[in-house]
C-alpha cells in the first residue's frame, strides 16, 4: 500500500479520513506552532504564535459553521480540543512576557 504523509499523520490507500480525523490533524497544526510537538519537517520544537492563533481560529470558525451538523462524540471532541489548546495557547502567551 501507498502512504500519504500528512502534517502529522499517516494515512494509507484506502483509509477514509473522518471528520474527527480532520479535526485533529488541525488541531495538531496548532500543538507544532505552539512548540508542544515537533515539527514534521525539521524535528525541531519552535513556538509561533501567529499560526497557532491562527490555527485555534481556524478551528472555533470550523465549529461554528458546522454546529448543528456534528454528532455528540465531534462536539465533545471540538469543546475538548479547543479548551486545551486555549490554555496551552495563554500559557505560552504568558512565557513569552
């Protein structure tokens, strides 16, 4: 089988990518640019809070547009997700003063 590498993951022929799938590979975006994961092309652990804040808006306009449409396991997941990553988001903010 061929894989195709993502940002963060790996999917192989044939696998479907769900939305919690989806979500999470965004959401991982936002772990890399938070330096709480390395980067997939470097290694390396690097913080920029542009792109993770603009990866967390990302998601919260994701939520938004599709709430209404999401089953309960996909809204917890977004609730949890997006919680945790907005205090990871603050704590940097508050490293970095």
């Amino acid at each position: 089988m061929t894989e195709h590498r993502g940002e963060t993951f790996v999917m192989e022929d044939g696998d479907q990518l769900s939305f919690s799938t989806f979500v999470l590979g965004l959401a991982s975006s936002a772990l890399i640019h938070l330096g709480e994961a390395p980067n997939p092309d470097t290694g390396g652990e690097t913080v920029n809070l542009v792109l993770a804040r603009q990866s967390l808006d990302l998601l919260d306009l994701l939520r938004h547009k599709t709430r209404g449409n999401l089953t309960a396991e996909e809204e917890q997941l977004f609730v949890s997700l997006l919680t945790d990553l907005r205090l990871r988001f603050v704590q940097k903010q508050h490293q970095g003063k």
